[in-house]
C-alpha cells in the first residue's frame, strides 16, 4: 500500500467546487511533482493532506499509512509524519534560530540543517526569527525545520516562490535531504523545470489530476497543452 492514497476526492468553497473526485498516491520515499497553474487545486489539496483548519473533503479518502486522516485535526497529522512547509515561511517569532530548528525535533545539532539550505550557521544560530531576516532566509529557515523533522511526509508548497527564490540547486539539494532521510515529498508547483527533479509527477487541472507518470512525460505535456474549455496553459483534451 502507498503511504499516501487520495481517493475521489471532493472540496467545494461555498458553490465553488475546488476539488472533484481528484486521485493520487505517493510511494514511501518517493518525491512527487505536483505541477499546475495558479487556481487550479495545488494549494487546496497541500491544505486538506495536511488538515487545516476550514479544510475538509466534501467526498472521497485520504489514507495515511493505512489509516484514514479526513477527520485528523492538523497536529494529529503531524504526529503521523505529515510536516508542510508553507509558502508564508517561518511563522514562531522572538525566539533564535537554533531554538526555531529544535522546537519539534530532538537532534542535538540543528547546524548541518542550515547548511543543507545554503545558510552559514555560524551567522544564523544565533539571530533572532524575527523582520530583520529577508524573506528569502525565512524560506530557508522553514526548509531546514522541515529537513531537522525527517517527516514521512513533507509538503513544499511553491518552494522557488518569494523574495529572494530559492534557486533549482537549493530545492534538489533540500529534496536529496529529504529522500536520504527517508521521507516522502509532495513538490507543488507550476514550473515544469522544477517537477522535473521528481520521480513521479501529476498534473492537476480544474480539481482533477489529467496527466500521470515520469516527470519527463508530464512536463512535456504540460507545457504543450492548452485547453480550450477552460483556458489553462498546460492543460490538455482529456481536461475535466
């Protein structure tokens, strides 16, 4: 069985349907590319994996290590291993950024995390979390809390997005961490550039997933594809 089995699943936003009968699992260890466009679903579905609040399927399964997570409130998810890391990075203040990468995790040594991130940690360990740190390090910093967890799985939400973006070097360095760990990834995306460093990729268009595979195959069709129904790049005929 996949650590992670989604199964028809549905979200709707008032009248809005965000997600409909959407279907997707990831492997133990597995790096999964989830390429799409903005309003397309990515998001929607990070937030109902992860359990919060305001987000709860209308329809369908989420399996988690064999269990079923839909009614999990989101702290309950990550007991189970489910670790996101948000596209707003770095949300405690007032506390160092050595007490920030050991908040939820026992290795005495958060170092080697900042250093995974391309941060020196003998300049970050002690500053402060705090405005005084660009947004670019924040993402960093929220990377290497995610790296220090070795969750089973780890949701990056539009890693490359922000001030100061991390660049493709960074990303595959964290992914490479991730997987050495042994945890699963979920990389959501919309540059084909980027899924391409997976080892299985999907593309959701219009709440649905319309494309499965290696990343080659899915990035090419991604970007060779429109659809004419609902105007989405990279969409393809077989759209919902």
């Amino acid at each position: 069985m996949a650590l992670l089995e989604i199964t028809n699943l549905s979200f709707q936003a008032g009248t809005a349907k965000l997600l409909d009968g959407l279907c997707l699992s990831i492997e133990a260890a597995e790096v999964h590319a989830l390429l799409g466009t903005n309003g397309t679903g990515k998001s929607t579905l990070a937030y109902l994996i992860a359990g919060c609040e305001g987000y709860r399927p209308t329809g369908g399964t989420i399996l988690f290590d064999g269990q079923s997570i839909q009614t999990l409130k989101i702290h309950e998810r990550a007991q189970l291993g489910i670790t996101m890391a948000w596209q707003e990075p770095v949300r405690f203040e007032g506390i160092s950024v050595a007490q920030y990468l050991t908040l939820k995790n026992k290795d005495p040594e958060p170092a080697p995390f900042l250093e995974m991130v391309g941060l020196d940690p003998g300049r970050y360990l002690t500053r402060m979390v705090d405005r005084s740190l660009s947004g670019g390090e924040r993402k960093r910093i929220e990377l290497a809390s995610i790296l220090a967890l070795r969750p089973k799985l780890a949701i990056f939400d539009e890693p490359d997005s922000g001030i100061d973006m991390l660049s493709i070097n960074d990303i595959i360095n964290v992914i490479n961490a991730c997987k050495e760990n042994g945890s699963a990834v979920l990389l959501i995306t919309h540059r084909e550039e980027i899924a391409l460093i997976a080892d299985q990729a999907s593309q959701i268009c219009r709440g649905r997933i319309v494309c499965s595979g290696s990343p080659e195959k899915v990035a090419a069709y991604y970007k060779s594809r429109q659809c004419a129904a609902c105007a989405v790049e990279g969409c393809g005929d077989d759209c919902p």
